[in-house]
C-alpha cells in the first residue's frame, strides 16, 4: 500500500561527544521516509527545501524511489537549517541555531497521485499545516499518524487539539503526555489523551522504550540495547518512519499490527542513533534489519 | 527450598505528594522477606532491631511463618530509623533522618538452621558484613544474590569489589552501574561488572524496568504500568524478595529462570509502590499475584 509522508527536509549541523558534522541530511521527512523505505515501497514525500539543497541528497531519495513530486524547490531561498549540540548523557541537547528559512512560508500541497494514498504520516510541524493535508485527502487514509511537540502546545493549543481530534495514531514523548494531558503517570495520561480523539497513542521514552495505548490495551516495546549511541537526532522520526512503513506494508491496521510497527520502529531507529545523521539509514540492508529483529525478539522475550 | 535474607529491618517514616506516615515498618530485610514469603515457604531473616520495635511488626513476620531464630534484639538500643520525602515526580528524594542506631553494630551470625541455605540473598549492606555472612555458610549455596549502592563505593570498594566476586547475581541500579564500570552505556557496563565476578548482572530502571545480562545474553523485563504511585519505598527490596522468592520456590538456576524471577519481581514490586511501606505486601493474596502476571504478560508479549 502507498503511505505519504509530510516533514521537513532539512540542513543540520550536529555535535555530539563523538564528534561534529559539517551540514549534513536531516528533517523528520526525510528520516521519516528514509526509514519507511525499508519496509514499503510506494513512498510520497510533501516537504520544501531551497536552492541550496545538494543534489547529492536529493538523488538519495529519487534512487529510493521516494516519489518527490510533493517536493518543493525553492531556488531563491534556503533550506531549513538546524544546529545542536548533544550533552554527555545524549538524553538532552542544546539548540544552538534554528533557521526557518523556507519552511516558514511551507504550504504543502498534495500531489494528484497521492490524494488517495492509504496511509499518512504527518511529521512534526505547525498543527494548521498537519489539518491542511488531511482535509486535502481525497479518501480518508486507512490510517492517518501525526507526531508533534511541547512547543505547540505553548503556542497552538487550538489547532493542535483540532488535528489530535481527526488522526488515528498520536506519537509523542513522556514529557509532551504529561504536558498535553495535565497527567503526570502515563497511563492516565493515555486516556485522558485517547479521550481527545486517537484511536491509539504511542509514547516515546527514548532509551527506555515506547508504550502503545487503546482504550483497552497497553504494550510496552523496550528499546534495542545499544553498545552506544553516536548520535541522537532523528531516532524518534526514524520510528515513526519504521512503524508507519511496516503498517503500510502489511495493509492492515489493529492493536496486534501496531505492536509489532513498534518493534519494526524501534530497530530502525537503533541503527540511526548508532551513526550520525542518516548514514546508517542509507547503509543498512534487510539483512541487518532482520537479524536486529532477532537480537530484539531475544532480548524482549520471555515464557513464565 | 530456603532462602536466607540479611537486611535492615528499619521503621521509615515517609512523605510522598500522597501523604505521610507516622513511623512504618522498614527496611530491605522486611521488604525482602515479606515479598520472597508470597513465592516460597522457608526463609530465615538475618537482622537486629532496638527494643523500641513494636511488638506487632514482630508478628508480621512470625504470622508468615518468616524464621526470624536470626533476628537479634537488642533491648537497650533503638531500631534502625530512616525518614524521607520524595518530590513530585516520585524519581527523587530526600532523605532527612538517618540514624542507623543498633545498625550501627550489626554483626549477622548465621543461625545453625539456616547455615545450609539453598538460596542467600544479601540486603544493602556494609560490603564487609555481606562477604562475613558468605564465609559463615557450611555449604555454598545454589545462588547468592546481593543488592549494593553508590555509598559503598564511595567509601569500601576494595570490599566492595571482593565480595561482588563471591556471588552469582548483583542487583544495582542504572546510576551505580554506570559508577561500578566507569562505562556509561550499560551494555558495556555490564559486561565490565560481569567481569567483576556475578554470573548475572541485573540493572534496575525503576518506572522503566529492569535488565538482565550473563556473558552472552540481555533480556530487558519493562516495568508494571501503574494509574498511580504513592510510595515507591522498597520497590527495589520486594524486586528482589520476588525474584529470590521465585527462585527458590523453583528450586533451578539458569538465564531463563531469572528473566520469569525478575517478572515476579517486578509484579511484587508494582502493588509495593502503590500504597505506603509495607502495606500492600502484607494484603495481597496469591489471586492477586496471578492477575498482575496476567497483566504484565499482556503489556510486556509480542509476536512478531
């Protein structure tokens, strides 16, 4: 089945205790697709960037076969840039720029060869933008997953609740569920949350794991263990990216598929936190997916 | 088979978000011993208490058929006192009295009953004092599991060290791993420790589960979701009461033995957070139990 994806597609510039980039790929779009590539092949990606944008990048989709008609070139303007700055712990990171640039006058349009696609992912970005591509679906997808952040909840609470309310999938981490249901124990804060609209709700906990809601049912997928972690950015993407593309490749939807989308998430995102930016991304094949799926199914597994 | 438990047998007094006590029934070696007792029959609890300990925290433990031939009480001294609060997020705390009185003195003799133990599990306690009770054994039992903290690293890590190479199973947190190995991702970490001596090494994440590890093998069991915690004093005592307590009730030790224990474990140590002290540990029947299993089945199995 096709699954379209609308993010960013970004320039970034990272620091980590093991070592510094120079500008290199990024955006939630494309971790996103990237890593949904893996699983399925029918891939529309909506996203801007400027005139500034390497060809080299753009060839590492169109080889994918990422279909870029939803792409948006810019000549005259620059591509979204983002630099930061990882502290020891790799759990918190400084922002040390953040350039707007093109994506502030983004305004997402869906191409004619994916206002019917069966699943939709809507990576973080203003909430009005999130609503516009739904209401621009010519068939409601099968499945329609957004993820988002604190900062809109600061600054678009209205639109933000909107949206929440036409989406079947939610993802986002244990601080934004407390934030965005004023609960601070996550299983509350769940339903309360499920309450707004969601069908199903994932909350991310990074190294810790993610947890899967539905009004009846919890699951709790641990987090691959990693020798160690180069690079942060774009885990959470990558997972949304694994989780919709497995979902997309089977055609089916239920709390039983959703779970294993969360293991699919999480091995993929394991392989980009081990590199920097979208190297391991770009490198890995089924192969080391498959015997990674391994590794988690021993490691997750028990038998009272 | 038998378990032997040395640990503190404390009053706490305690203040959490959700109220506070007066002074409550403590100790690693009380929750140790009252989870373990919910999973298998013969325990003998090694411990000292002043004569201030109230005549109806004895009967707990002797209402539970809890030997207590090794608990010593010394009249004329006052019991093991420990009062703090926890902040809002449950994760942190204060501790605001300390005073180890008769604990001060402790100096555990193995009772003649207890001197062929099948199964030893030893308390946080001064390093020298659990490597003394290792040495009192007639019989090497089938496995000697030991809990430990940052303190005694601090402060007696030549002992420290020496008796973690006695045992089978070392129980410590994320935190104290990371201190213990000098390794900040914890698969490394671990395999540092194991080469310390345990067999097993099991790292505890509190509201984020905890791990297992041997040489070859990880297996990560999540925590127990909860609508609310009220006292997470003990959570890592009756962890490890449940799992000694499965262990000896099964009477086998192997990687797979350990990953149901730390099930059982983290079961027992779920209805322990959700009231104060000792509370729920004194409540619960089996048919309890089997329902939390249930649960924590249900939220913890996939199949890819």
């Amino acid at each position: 089945m096709s699954l379209l994806i609308v993010g960013s597609v970004a320039l970034d510039e990272v620091e980590t205790p093991f070592g510094k980039t120079g500008r290199i790929l990024g955006g939630a779009g494309t971790y996103i697709s990237l890593a949904a590539r893996h699983l399925v092949k029918e891939i529309h990606l909506i996203s801007v960037v400027g005139g500034d944008f390497p060809q080299k990048y753009l060839d590492y989709f169109r080889h994918r076969q990422i279909d870029l008609t939803g792409l948006k070139i810019e000549e005259d303007e620059k591509t979204f840039f983002w630099a930061g700055r990882y502290h020891d712990d790799m759990n918190t990171r400084d922002t040390l720029v953040t350039e707007l640039n093109v994506l502030a006058g983004f305004n997402p349009v869906v191409p004619p060869n994916a206002l019917h696609a069966d699943f939709l992912m809507l990576g973080n970005l203003t909430p009005a933008i999130q609503k516009g591509v739904i209401q621009q679906m010519k068939t409601r997808p099968k499945l329609i997953a957004m993820d988002t952040m604190n900062f809109w909840m600061h600054t678009a609470w209205d639109d933000l609740l909107e949206v929440i309310s036409m989406i079947d999938v939610l993802t986002i981490n244990d601080e934004e569920a407390r934030m965005l249901s004023g609960e601070y124990f996550i299983k509350k804060a769940a339903q309360k949350i499920l309450a707004m609209g969601p069908k199903y709700l994932i909350v991310k906990k990074g190294e810790h794991g993610a947890l899967l809601f539905d009004k009846d049912n919890a699951f709790y997928a641990p987090a691959m263990l990693l020798d160690q972690v180069v690079d942060p950015t774009g885990a959470g993407d990558t997972f949304a990216g694994g989780l919709m593309g497995y979902l997309a490749s089977q055609g089916e939807v239920s709390f039983h598929h959703i779970k294993n989308a969360m293991v699919y998430g999480s091995v993929l995102a394991s392989f980009t936190v081990e590199g920097f930016g979208t190297d391991n991304l770009l490198k890995i094949t089924q192969k080391d997916i498959q015997k990674r799926l391994d590794e988690f199914v021993a490691v997750a597994s028990f038998r009272l």
